[in-house]
C-alpha cells in the first residue's frame, strides 16, 4: 500500500491474510522554510477498533523513516496520518521470510504484489535513512488507547480518542477535572 498526502488524514484500509511482519516508511518533504519544523505521528489501526496497536512520530526534519512492526495478526487495518508543513508518502510492505510483498489497498478484494529484496530501489544519497524499532511509544499514563509520550504536548483536539482512562501524571493534561476519564465529550 502507498499513499500520499500533505494534511491530517487516514490511509485507505489494507488486508493482512495471515500474522506477518511490517515494514512502515514515510519519506518526508519539508514545505517549512526550516525542515526542522516538520511534524507527523502515525497510528496502526484494526478496521472498526479505533485503539492503535503501533504508532511513531517523527520530528527531526525531513527524510526516509522505517519502522518494524513485528507479528501483526490478519485483518483490515489502516494507518492515521497527523501531519505539519510536510508533504509525505507512506509505503506498507508484509514481511514473510525472505519475502516483501507490497500490500495493496483493499477495494472489494485483496491484492498484493510480490517483489523480491533486489527488485526494490535504494535510497538515494538526498535521503538521509533511519530505522527505528521501538514502534510501540505509548505512555503508560493511557493504558486504553496508544497516545505518544511528549514532546509534542498534545491536546484533545489533537487525538481521535475520546472518554478514556487515565492514570497518573497525565503529562498531556487530558483529564482536566481529575476523574479519570480523558478527552470527556
């Protein structure tokens, strides 16, 4: 699956046949006239559950971004996008053995293209490459719902979640009266 976009936005949903490894990578365009004020998060999301079960966030300018998602069991997903003065593409690959095969966005069936490691481009010299593993940055003050730790400090208008627990410090401050409860509509 690849898509692209330079705003807030979800990707189209993708199947996964069978539990595999993921591959996520955003390659990233500053549109700010210092690349350094280039912000995306992104979240792993099962169709239908709204929880995400991976996410990341990049703030470090522009450039090409991996992330690894080890054992993701089948199903519908798709990627939430938030994005700031960047435009940017995501690719999605299913990792099995060997094997990438890129996966496609889902219309009334299941496609996916296989392509060997060689087939694949290399990153040019203009695009400086990390990878990171750790894709899993939820503060623990959220238990229910993946919301990154700060910095960014996030407010409620910056999430999709809403009525969910919190427990203490709150660093992101969502439970304003202090009854447990976040992002209260």
């Amino acid at each position: 699956m690849t898509e692209s976009g330079t705003e807030d936005k979800p990707t189209l949903p993708f199947i996964l046949d069978e539990k595999a490894d993921l591959k996520i990578t955003f390659k990233i365009e500053s549109e700010a006239s210092d690349p350094w004020f280039v912000f995306l998060a992104w979240h792993l999301i099962p169709v239908g559950k709204g929880v995400s079960i991976a996410s990341g966030s990049i703030d470090e300018g522009e450039g090409e971004f991996r992330y690894l998602i080890p054992q993701v069991p089948p199903g519908g997903y798709y990627i939430d996008v938030l994005a700031a003065n960047c435009k940017w593409v995501v690719i999605v690959e299913k990792i099995v053995g060997s094997t990438v095969s890129v996966a496609q966005t889902t219309k009334s069936e299941t496609a996916r293209k296989t392509v060997s490691p060689t087939e694949k481009g290399t990153t040019t010299a203009e695009s400086p490459t990390t990878t990171r593993t750790p894709t899993r940055a939820c503060d623990p003050s959220y238990p229910d719902v993946c919301i990154p730790p700060p910095p960014p400090d996030l407010d409620c208008s910056d999430i999709l979640y809403r009525n969910f627990r919190i427990l203490p410090p709150d660093p992101h401050n969502f439970d304003r009266d202090g009854d447990g409860i976040g992002c209260e509509t």
